[in-house]
C-alpha cells in the first residue's frame, strides 16, 4: 500500500517537470517564441557591430581620398617642389653669371670703340675701357635723390666728347646734396682733357614706380639712357667710373666735391639658394601635412588591441 502510493507520488514529480504549466494559450507562446527570435537576431555581436562602423569610416576616407580638395592640397607640395627645382638652375644660371662678370672685371682695360654697338656693348658689359676726352659740364644731369651710407645725394652723370666728336655718358659717381650745385664743388670740374677707367654698362630697366623725367627741367630720378642720350645728344652708351684703391683718396675727394665713382665688385644680386631652401622647406611642411590628414583611420578592433597591448606592457 505505502509502496504503491510512493510509486504514484513520484510519477506525478517527474510529470511536473517534463511538461511545465500552461500560463498562456499556445497561440501566445507562439508569438512570444518568435519575438525572442527576431530579437536574437536583431542583437548582434559587439565585435561585428565595431566592424560595421570601420566600413562607414573607411568609406568616408576612401570619397575624402579621390576628391577634388585633396587634388588641390596635393597640388601646394607639388608646386612647391617645382619652383625650389627651378631655383636650383636659377642659381646655377646666376653663379655662372658671377664667374663671368668677375672675369670680365680682372680683365685688363681695352680702348672702347669709337662707334660701339649694342652688341659690343651686352658682350663687354663690366669690362674695364679706357675712354679720353673732354666733358661737357654744360649738359651735366643728376639723377636722384641717392643715398649712400644713409646720406642723402645726387648721380653726376656729364657727357664726354671723344676725339673724334662722339659723345658718350660718363657716371662720374655720388656726391651730396649739399654739393648738388656746381658752383659749390668747383674742383669736380676740371678744364681739359680727362683720361677715364670705367665699367661698361648697360641701360638699365625701367621701373614703373619711377616718376618720368622732365628733361626741360633738368630733373632726373633714374638712369634712363634713351632719353638722357636724346637729352645731352649722345651715343646710348654708359659708362661708370671705378673709386680709387685708396679709401683716403675717395674721402678726400668726397670732401673736395668730387664725385665717389662705383666700387670695384661686383653689384649682382643673388638670392636663389634663399628662395630655394624656403620653396623646398614648404614642400617638406606641406607634405607633411597632406599625410597627416589624408592618413587610413585606424579602425575600433585594432584600436583597442593597441591599446590592451599598451596597457598591458605598463601593467
């Protein structure tokens, strides 16, 4: 009797737990079964979610990459790296020039034609002549204001009358304001005959900032050879004269009134192996920063082992 009773018991536990008590009907439990599938399905692993947003970003640097912004930042390095190239054969170009005219200058003096070319002229520029004659002070110009060494003055330039009858342009040098007048630098006037060393030079070019000159006036503010030539009727040829070896001589002459002729150097400027390191200096800089900002992200995965490494070595 109390075996057959236990026997009962224990079928209707092990009834229980094989098939649990209907709370809802089957129609509910369906619906709930499938709501908690299309939610399983809905939420995804955190690792896929992490490579879904390195696709969005990678995207968006792949149309950032082949736009036309990044065409034109990469066009600053590019040009830059172009004219820092052609400051190079600028400064190839202008040594060359120096060798040559430091050559010319230490050549011995030649006599200058008496009829010279323009020809003669470009190919014997910052040579030394030997020129004679008498200088015409009654068409003498100047050419200014010039300052030397912060001083204020004038350009002599006086026409000279060669043998022959020519006449040709003569840069006698600088003199100061206060000696502009001839009357107060008599002895830069000398009566006769003058034997001159000078530089051959050509007309220089013609800046646009420059007043005109008004010839009727006698008022010059640059060396415009055409005109000043017309001016003084005389062949567009110049001539600069060289400043005595001796420093005491030129301050003597300065104090006597005499013009200060040019120094015997040369008076080229060259700049382009400054322009050079400052065209290539932003080509290095702006490389640089098109690299820095056209650079592949980094995505979140390989982020975080970057940083779980990192960690891990200071831990």
């Amino acid at each position: 009797m109390c075996g057959a009773r236990a026997a009962a018991n224990l079928g209707l536990f092990r009834a229980a737990f094989r098939q649990p008590p209907q709370l809802y009907s089957p129609a509910t439990n369906l619906l709930l079964n499938q709501r908690c599938q299309v939610r399983t399905q809905t939420i995804r692993p955190y690792s896929q979610r992490l490579d879904a947003d390195d696709s969005v970003s990678h995207a968006e640097w792949k149309s950032r990459l082949f736009s036309w912004k990044t065409i034109l930042m990469c066009s600053v390095p590019l040009i830059a790296f172009g004219l820092g190239t052609w400051q190079v054969q600028r400064l190839k170009w202008k040594l060359a020039l120096l060798d040559e005219v430091n050559d010319r200058m230490h050549r011995r003096p030649i006599a200058l034609p008496l009829r010279a070319t323009g020809d003669e002229i470009e190919q014997n520029e910052y040579r030394r002549v030997i020129v004679h004659g008498v200088f015409d002070y009654s068409k003498e110009m100047l050419v200014g204001p010039r300052s030397l060494e912060g001083e204020p003055g004038y350009i002599v330039v006086t026409p000279l009358v060669r043998e022959d009858g020519s006449r040709i342009l003569i840069n006698r040098g600088w003199v100061r304001r206060d000696l502009a007048d001839p009357k107060a630098r008599p002895q830069s006037q000398p009566a006769g005959s003058a034997t001159i060393v000078a530089f051959v030079r050509r007309a220089t070019a013609k800046n646009s900032f420059t007043p005109k000159p008004s010839p009727e006036k006698n008022q010059w503010f640059s060396i415009d050879l055409d005109v000043m030539s017309k001016h003084s009727d005389t062949q567009p040829v110049l001539l600069e004269v060289i400043q005595p070896d001796s420093v005491a001589t030129t301050i003597q002459n300065a104090s006597n009134g005499i013009p200060i002729g040019v120094p015997f150097q040369v008076d080229i400027r060259n700049n382009h192996l400054q322009y050079l390191i400052t065209w290539y200096t932003l080509a290095v800089i702006t490389s640089g920063m098109l690299f820095y900002a056209l650079r592949k992200p980094e995505g979140a995965m390989a982020k975080i082992q970057r940083l779980r490494s990192k960690a891990g070595r200071f831990s």
